[in-house]
C-alpha cells in the first residue's frame, strides 16, 4: 500500500524531530522527551514511525561526526518493520 506524500511527510518530520530532539539533550545533558506530533491518529502513527526509524548508529554519526541524516522512504522502512515481526505487508 502506498504512502501519501502528505504522510511521508509526517514521517520525515519526526525523524528530523527525533535527530533535533537528540542534538538538543545532549547539549543540555538532559533526556529526550517524545513530544506530541499531532491529534490526527494517522499522522501522529507516521510521525512516530520517523521518529523510531532513526538508528543509533544514525544518531551517533549525526551528534559525533556532523554527518547529514539520511532520508528514508516510509512505506520501505515500514515494509521492514512488518517483515521482521513476522507480519504480512
């Protein structure tokens, strides 16, 4: 099933959320706070799902190096996601 540009965008806006978020606790020496995204169930879900697709090893390269996060395709990483919990797409 496709993904919606406009929920594709919901997706990258929480993974550039989710690498601010990181930069920005760092600095500050505190936590990360998952903060709302959004009422709508189906763009807070997309939202979400960028948020949790950035990598550790993403993060490290991002806060350590400076290295330009990747983008990724929604539908692709969510595809993934299911295959690995066993699920049919």
């Amino acid at each position: 099933m496709p993904v919606s540009k406009f929920n594709q965008e919901w997706f990258n806006t929480g993974r550039r959320a989710r690498f601010k978020a990181e930069k920005q606790a760092r600095m500050s020496g505190t936590l990360t706070l998952l903060p709302e995204s959004s009422y709508r169930a189906t763009a807070h879900w997309y939202w979400r799902q960028g948020w949790n697709s950035v990598m550790r090893q993403e993060l490290e390269a991002y806060l350590d190096n400076g290295e330009t996060p990747q983008r990724l395709n929604a539908e692709q990483h969510i595809t993934k996601i299911r295959k690995q919990l066993g699920a049919h797409a």
